[in-house]
C-alpha cells in the first residue's frame, strides 16, 4: 500500500476531513478496544477461578512490554498507517474468531488467555504507530490540537465502551461481547484506509543498509541526545510512576476505608474523568496553550498536591471535587507532554520516539501497583499517597529545571 502525499494543511484538525476520519476510526478501535476488555475480563471470571481469571487479564502485558521497542522501529519502517491498518485486522481477527469459538463450544480459559498475548504483541506495535501518525496527516501546528482530539476519544471511549460491553453480555453473553468489540475495530480499517499521509523526505541511506537492531539504537540515541525529548521521557516516568499507584489501587482502597462503596469509587472516578476531559476539550478548542514546557511543568507539581490531599479527604463530595482537579491538571499535563513529544520529534522517528514513552506509561508503571498495595497495607494510605505525590512533582520539577524543556513552545 502507497501512501498518498497530502499538501501542507492549511485548515484547522477538527475542519480537516482528513484528520476526522482519522479521528473516528480511532475512536472506533478505541470503543472496540473498552468492549474487548469488558468482554474477556467476563469470559475469564465465568470460565475459571478469580486468579485464573487475573492471569488472563495479565496476559497481555509481558509481550507488550517485551516488544514495545520493536514495534517502534516496525511502525518507522512500513510506515504508521500501515502498521496501525495491519494491527486493527489482526485485532479484529482474532476478536472474531473468539467470539465464533465462544459461540459454538466451551473451549475454557486458553483460548482467552492466548487472544490476551496476541493483542498484547498487537499492542506493541499498535501504539508507536498511533502516535506516529498524527505528524503524517496534517500540520505541527495543529498537532497539540489532534492531541486534545485523540483525548477527547479516548474519555468517549471510556465512557460508552463499558455500557456497549454489558449490553454486549447482557444480550448474549460473551460471544455476543466479543463480537461486537470486533465489529467496532472493523470499523476503524476502511476509514484508516481513505486517510492520506504525507511521505518523508528520503535520507538517502539504502533501506537494506539499515537493521532493525540499527533502527532501535539510533532511535534511542536520538532521544537520549534530543535537548527536549530526553528530560520530557524523564518527566513522564517520573508523573506516571507517581500516578498509577494512587489512582489504581489506592482509590480502591480509599474508597473501602471511607466506606463509600463501589458507588462512590465510581463517582470519584467520574470525577477525575471529568477534569481529563475538559483538559481535553481545552486544548481541542483552543489549539496551543503558550509556554508549553512551563504550564505541562506547573501542572504537574499542583496535580501532585492534589493527589497527596485526596488521601486525606473525608467526604465523598470533596473526594469527587480534588479526583476532578487531579484529572484536570493531570489530563492538561499530559496533553501537552504529548503535543511536545509530537511537535518536537522528527517525524521519522515519531515511532520509536512514541514506543519509548508508551514503554513508560504502559508497560513499566503498572508494575508498581503489587507494591503500591503492599505499601497501603503497610504503612496507611497517606504516607504511600505523599511518597507518591511526591515521586510524580519530582516530574514537575524536571520539566521546570531543564532549560530546554521549560521553554518549549509548541508551533502557533
């Protein structure tokens, strides 16, 4: 498949029909993606026991993990669009292919598990190229806009993407589930295909003269070396390590010990999907925000203090108000760390650059959450909030102390 060159853009992402249809076919894999894991966390739970069922919900993660780097490099070389419409087929695939197996026998737990490693080595591919794309379909300077956009989809996919999945259950069980997650990725393919990408400039260094294992390290030194991008992976490991123990396990706790139930856990959770949203939605509408390396910098020390205070809140009210600060300012900081990473690499390393930080977030942070709860067990929720707190302003306080990264604009 050949891509198709594009002019420059001239119009703005959320006028551009060919960045919405980029925009709704991800929403629709994003969508398939939320009924997928409603679908096989309910699979898992009927077909085994609870532990088995955690060891299917895991699954994925080790070969994400694993191969998260490659897929950098994979997405650079075939190109983004290609590799994220090979991914969705693969995706949908084997979705569908569960769902026809749920449908006809009981096969128990492996069919379920082995559907959790393909996607999880689909994942690894998936998301460096879903980064790298948005660079290849319209201008840098509208890219902190796309960034908004790509979140405003990821909080719509969350948001319906539970309800469709136990509809999904509810009138078919899995297999229905299962099939209607498939159907949703399906979606996302023909739209990905009628998108155009804009080539890059050839460097003149022969393809077969390059390996991948060539590709990865080059990858690596450029971020390492860049003036920008090398702090800003620093401060996303640093806000993210910090971030998932508290609203992960610790909310589950929070919400137990204050006894506000199942119920109140979901309202907190409101709460916080609330403010990322409108962090979302405010940089969809307004399309840059000046002094990026400063705000995402700021952002990220007040929402540390917001999440080291949500420990101490006593009431579900409150509780729901500081979960809507931390999503605001957590959801801010983290868009614009994403339209810095964008607009600051180059396009042809957005892949790899994508997979370093996709390394991070998904694949090295949920490793603190075994501990985190260890911790809470230990010592209470408010010292392992406050170390916590403390761990994800450390980001903060890198953004603000380079040079490079605390005066980082993005393109006007």
């Amino acid at each position: 498949m050949t891509a198709t060159l594009v002019p420059p853009a001239t119009a703005q992402a959320h006028r551009d029909p060919n960045v919405l249809r980029w925009l709704g076919a991800y929403t629709a894999s994003m969508l398939g993606d939320s009924v997928y894991y409603l679908a096989l966390s309910w699979a898992a739970v009927q077909a085994g026991t609870p532990a088995q069922a955690g060891l299917v919900m895991s699954a994925s993660a080790v070969p994400r993990a694993v191969l998260m780097l490659g897929g950098g490099v994979i997405a650079d070389r075939l190109g983004p669009r290609r590799v994220v419409i090979g991914s969705d087929a693969v995706r949908c695939g084997a979705v569908l292919a569960v769902a026809l197996l749920l449908f006809l026998t009981s096969p128990g737990l492996w069919p379920l598990a082995l559907l959790a490693v393909v996607f999880g080595a689909v994942d690894a591919v998936f998301m460096p190229a879903v980064g790298a794309l948005p660079a290849r379909i319209t201008g840098k300077d509208q890219l902190a806009r796309v960034q908004g956009m790509r979140g405003l989809a990821i909080r719509c996919a969350g948001v319906v993407g539970a309800p469709l999945g136990g509809l999904g259950v509810a009138l078919g069980g899995a297999p229905a589930a299962f099939a209607l997650a498939g159907a949703l990725i399906a979606v996302s393919v023909p739209l990905l295909v009628s998108v155009r990408v804009r080539d890059l400039p050839d460097d003149g260094t022969p393809r077969a003269a390059r390996t991948p294992w060539s590709d990865l390290g080059e990858g690596l030194r450029y971020v390492r070396r860049h003036p920008v991008l090398g702090p800003l992976m620093l401060a996303i490991a640093l806000g993210d390590l910090g971030f998932v123990g508290p609203l992960n396990v610790g909310l589950t706790l929070l919400a137990d010990r204050r006894g506000w139930g199942a119920s109140g856990m979901g309202w907190v959770l409101a709460g916080f999907g609330a403010g990322a949203g409108a962090a979302s939605l405010l940089l969809a509408v307004r399309g840059r925000l000046p002094r990026a390396g400063l705000v995402a910098g700021c952002a990220v020390i007040a929402g540390s203090v917001a999440i080291g205070t949500l420990a101490h809140v006593p009431a579900l009210p409150a509780a729901v108000g500081t979960a809507a600060v931390v999503g605001l300012l957590t959801g801010l900081s983290g868009a614009m760390c994403g339209a810095l990473l964008q607009t600051q690499a180059d396009p042809a390393y957005l892949g790899r650059v994508t997979s370093v930080s996709s390394l991070v977030s998904l694949g090295l942070t949920p490793l603190s959450m075994p501990f985190a709860a260890a911790a809470i067990g230990a010592w209470g929720l408010g010292p392992v909030f406050a170390v916590s707190a403390a761990v994800c302003g450390l980001g903060g306080i890198v953004a603000l102390a380079v040079p490079g990264l605390r005066r980082a604009e993005l393109p006007g």
